[in-house]
C-alpha cells in the first residue's frame, strides 16, 4: 500500500481450508492460513492472527473480546 488513501491490495485466502499442522513435529504453529495476494502465496500462522486480534482490540480498532475468550485462547495456545 503506497498511501493511506490509496485502496489496499487485498490478500485472500488462497484455499477454502486452513493448513492442519498439529501433528506436525517440526512445526512452530498448529494452523496456517495460506493466503494469496496477487501472484503471491503465504502463509500466516494462526498465533499472529490472534496476536494482531489482540492489538485491534487495544487499539480499540474492534470491540472488545470477552476476557473468557482470550483466557480459553491463552490455554489452549501456550
């Protein structure tokens, strides 16, 4: 994205599935998204989803999560 009021290049899923990789020893994340933007393809794990969740939120860019949600997160993604 050149500017802020330049209209940004939309990155898409690039499949209809999410990348299971919980059996997966060698792996540092449970679940990728690959994404696609253009010719591009890549993957986003799913802790830096939540992680840019989570600053949304204290940004106040989205409402607030319920503090319930963020504690069964943090359990089930140590």
């Amino acid at each position: 994205m050149a500017n802020d009021t330049a209209e940004p290049d939309l990155a898409r899923l690039a499949r209809r599935r999410i990348i299971d990789h919980m059996d997966c020893d060698d792996c540092t994340e449970d679940y990728v998204f690959l994404m696609r933007q253009g010719d591009r393809e890549f993957g986003i794990g799913l802790t830096t989803v939540l992680a840019a969740l989570a600053f949304a939120e204290r940004e106040k860019a989205i409402p607030p999560l319920p503090p319930e949600w963020w504690i069964g997160i943090n359990r089930r993604y140590r």
